[in-house]
C-alpha cells in the first residue's frame, strides 16, 4: 500500500476492489498499452532519477519515490506478473503464483490462487468450533400480581458445531424447558459427513425427553432444486417418522419448499421466502389430521441500523398478530421488541440477538383482549422508544461513533504522519514542474488548478460538530493539500484525467489521509478565465475541462 510513499502489500478499497496502486504510480490507465506504460515512466523518471539533484537530502527523497515508480513500471511491463496483478492485486504477487508453473489465463491463475487460498483455509479448518444457542424466559404480569412468581416458564437450548476434517462435522447440544412445576430436557448428538460437493448425510441421536435414532440424506437435484430424506425411531414407543423435504430457488431472490411428514403426527407444511435487499418476507400453511394453520412475517428495512416487523398466526389452535421492530446495536447484536395480541392474551416480547445467540422474554400483560389494553400496549412502546431515540440513543451514538473515529485515527496517527510526510517528499520534487504547467496555461487561458484537497470532506463540519458534542480532537484534519500534484497532472493540451476504477491515494503526491474512511477529492479551477468546482468519488473518473 503506497499512501504517498509506505510501502507494502496493496489493500483492498471500501468496494471490496484492489486500488489498482501501481497504475495510479504512473498515471496511467488499466488498459494502457506497453508504450503508454513506458511513456509515464519517462516523464516521471525525469522528476524523481536521483542524479538530477545535488544535496543528499534531495537525492535521498529522489530515490525512495524512484524505486516506487520503478517498481510499478517492473510490474506492470510484465505481461505475466500485471495479469496476476490485474486480478490478485499485490496480493497475488506476494504468494508466489509469479513463481509457479506457467499460467496462461485469467481462469487459470484465478483456480491456482484459490487452490493456494484453501490450503491455508483448510490449515485453520480442523480448530474450528462454532457455538450456538438461545435463551427463551416466559414472564406473567397477572400471575404477579396475584402474588405467584413473575416467572412462568423457560426454555434453554444451546449446541457446539465443530469441524472434525473438511467434509465431518460432530454437532453436540442440549435443551431444558420448565413450565410451573414440571420439566424435562434431552441431549443430542449429530454426525454429519459431506459425501460429494453436491450430497451429505446425517446420523442423529437423542435422549431425555425425545430420546431417538435418525438418519438423514439431502442432495442437490438440479441447480435450483435440493431435496432431504429421513427417517427416525422412537425409543419412547417404538413408532417410526419419514420426513421428506424439497427446496426450489424460485427467482433470484426467493425459494420455497414442501415439507411431508409420515407417522405418529402426519402432517404436511408449505413454505415461501424472499429476501431483497430492504425486504423479507416468509409463510407457510401446515394442514395434517390435528393441525391446520398459517403463518407469515414481513420485515422491511428502513436503514442499516433499524427495521420493522409484522406478522401473524391464524389456525385451529391459534389466533395471533404481532407488530414490533428492531435496530442493530453493534457489528454483531440487535435487539427487537415486539406487540403481540391473540388468543393467550396481550404480550410484549423482547429479543436480543447476537452472532448465533438469541435471548427472547415473552411478557405477558393480560389475559383480557379489551381495545383500551390492546392501543396502550401498542402506544406506549412507541413513544417511550421515540423518545429514547430522540433524546437520549441518537445523541449517544453520534458521539460514540465520533469517537470511535477519532480512536481509529488515533491508532493510526503514525502511519498517516509517515504518509503525509511521503506524499509532502514527493510533491516537493513536482512543484518545479508543476508551477511552470500552472503558469504556462494561465498566460493563455488554459487549465489552472487553484485549489484541489482529498480525503473524509466532511472534516471541517465533523469538527465543529465535535466541539458541539464535547470531544476533545487536536488531530490534524482527515484531508490533504493535491494542488500540486494535479498540476502537475495537467498534459500540455490543458487537460485532466484521472482513470476510472483507481484509487487516488495512490497517485505521487498523495496519501490516504484518513484509513477505512470514505474519502472524495475536491478540485477547484479556472478554465478561460472561469472559475469552476467538482466533487468526485474516491474512484471516480475525472475529466477537466
């Protein structure tokens, strides 16, 4: 990663894309051709050779820039090392596959580099062990204030996945319910092997409660079609269960599946999803000889953080309808608070999921389904929560994600410091050039870049709002003076251009003023006498005049 001068392995940009460093080196495009290749590095070569200057101090600037411009021109005049680079990055350089049998294709050096990423995936596979669990505790206002315990009941459940080889995997887990006075829990163990790429099967144990011994197969059918078969003996009273289920994708963004169950309980459930990208939705219709209903959910996203929920049950044994949502408190956590009314009364339920761990509290707040109940356990959620966003949430995370970036520059203050640095060693080798450009085309009228600052643009208004929140902040502000780099920039046509798809950063003369932020580079300028402005993304073409 270049950020004006710090060497090292080329990173990965906000957009998941490699910044394409060593074409932003030479100011080139990711389609130029040999010759235009070789043409940047003779205009940069005569900037930055180390013999054109006389003080060590000069020389020594001169040479540390001269070896990133030579290295970019290495790299890419190589057709073999700039076709891994195009797809790898540095990151495909520095694994060696330059250095491997010959490999003439895209195809061919995308299949070797993933081969070479598995191998040290499946090094780290076999010590991996994922927990997973949920916590479910029923509360009863009435019961309470009749002067029975609050608590009415409870269930736990919790289970370890772990990878014994690549294609094995023991699942072992447990679950606990208690009701009043009575209880009971049960113990499972699975195995599960990965046949082929497109089969598995399962061997299922449990004992306690639902003490049985299952078998399962699933595989996939087509390219849109998986289909599950199994069957399980009851260790209880001898009784045997066939289970069949069969998944279809039926577009882009939703599947459903048939569920058939054959046995002491026959039954036979259908189920539809999708899933867009601000959306969900889910139902089912289940129907056997005791059972008959339907269920479904509809979620929708109202940002990154926050969504709202609704859904129902309605059936032989059931009558419920439920409205609530939720917001993500972390990277890893959400909470969720839901109104449900139905048959058992009125409830509030609250959630709290984080990774694969959920803890649900059911609360019941009465068995009445009068409408002054219903409207006041819908209402007064709601308003104590806008009230809590207004006042008290939003504030606090404005000022915690303010501060958060402020840590993170902090952590990160001596890698910028180094990089401003490098980016200030080479611009002070442009500014000869550059002014001499600027002035030319102000005599006739031409293209003169006034003012031109890259980074976070928001950092003028982040520090007033910072003042405003009571954090104290003396680092320097997220953006970097590129007047003259840009100038210099200008070919002697007076015209601009910086390529689409490359990360600016890596242009001599900048650095990356503020990691992991999103950052825009402004460029003031006169054309013709006319004052101008523009704003461009991070990579973002741009084209003056």
């Amino acid at each position: 990663m270049s950020d004006g001068g710090v060497h090292g392995r080329e990173k990965l940009g906000e957009d998941g894309v490699h910044g394409r460093e060593l074409y932003a080196r030479l100011h080139v495009s990711p389609d130029a051709s040999d010759e235009d290749i070789k043409k940047a590095y003779r205009v940069y070569a005569q900037v930055y050779h180390p013999d054109k200057y006389q003080s060590h101090q000069m020389q020594d600037i001169a040479t540390e820039n001269f070896q990133r411009i030579r290295e970019a021109y290495e790299i890419l005049s190589d057709e073999r090392k700039r076709q891994i680079y195009d797809i790898y990055g540095m990151e495909g350089l520095v694994s060696g596959l330059e250095l491997g049998p010959k490999l003439n294709t895209p195809e061919e050096i995308k299949a070797e580099f993933e081969r070479m990423k598995q191998r040290q995936e499946e090094e780290k596979f076999a010590a991996h062990v994922r927990p997973s669990g949920s916590w479910l505790a029923t509360l009863s206002l009435p019961q309470f204030l009749k002067g029975g315990g609050i608590m009415k009941g409870m269930v736990m459940s919790s289970e370890v996945q772990s990878h014994v080889s690549r294609k094995d995997t023991i699942v072992l887990g447990g679950n606990m319910a208690v009701s009043g006075d009575s209880g009971g829990g049960a113990a499972t163990a699975m195995f599960r092997h990965q046949i082929s790429s497109a089969s598995s099967m399962e061997v299922v144990a449990s004992a306690g409660l639902r003490s049985l011994l299952g078998f399962n197969t699933s595989r996939h059918l087509s390219l849109h079609s998986t289909g599950t078969m199994g069957i399980s003996v009851s260790f209880k009273d001898g009784s045997v269960n066939l289970e069949n289920i069969w998944t279809r994708q039926l577009s882009e963004s939703s599947s459903g599946n048939i569920h058939l169950i054959l046995g002491a309980d026959p039954n036979i459930a259908v189920g539809w999803q999708r899933k867009e990208e601000r959306s969900s939705a889910a139902g089912e219709l289940k129907f056997g000889p005791t059972v008959f209903g339907a269920t479904g959910h509809y979620t929708h996203h109202f940002s990154s953080k926050s969504h709202g929920r609704i859904g129902g049950r309605i059936g032989s044994n059931a009558l419920e309808f439920e409205i609530g949502g939720g917001r993500r408190i972390s990277d890893y956590s959400t909470i969720r608070m839901l109104c449900s009314l139905g048959f058992e009364g009125i409830f509030w339920r609250f959630e709290l999921h984080r990774g694969s761990q959920k803890l649900i509290i059911p609360v019941l707040l009465t068995r009445a389904l009068n409408p002054l109940a219903a409207i006041g356990a819908l209402v007064l959620p709601s308003s104590l929560y806008t009230f809590l966003k207004v006042c008290v949430i939003k504030p606090f995370y404005r000022k915690r994600e303010h501060q958060k970036i402020l840590d993170k520059r902090q952590k990160t203050l001596s890698q910028v410091l180094e990089a401003r640095a490098a980016a200030s060693n080479a611009q002070t080798l442009l500014r000869n050039v550059a002014n001499r450009k600027q002035k030319k085309q102000a005599e006739r009228g031409g293209l003169v870049i006034t003012e031109a600052v890259y980074g976070n643009l928001k950092g003028h208004s982040e520090n007033e709002e910072e003042t405003t929140l009571g954090i104290d902040n003396e680092l320097p502000l997220p953006m970097l003076d590129v007047t003259i780099p840009l100038n210099f920039l200008v070919d002697d046509a007076g015209k601009l251009e910086l390529h689409e798809g490359i990360k600016k950063s890596g242009i001599m003369g900048f650095c990356d003023p503020c990691p992991g932020e999103p950052k825009q580079l402004e460029v003031s300028y006169t054309f013709q006498g006319h004052p101008y402005k523009v704003v461009v993304d991070d990579y973002g073409g741009l084209q003056l005049p």
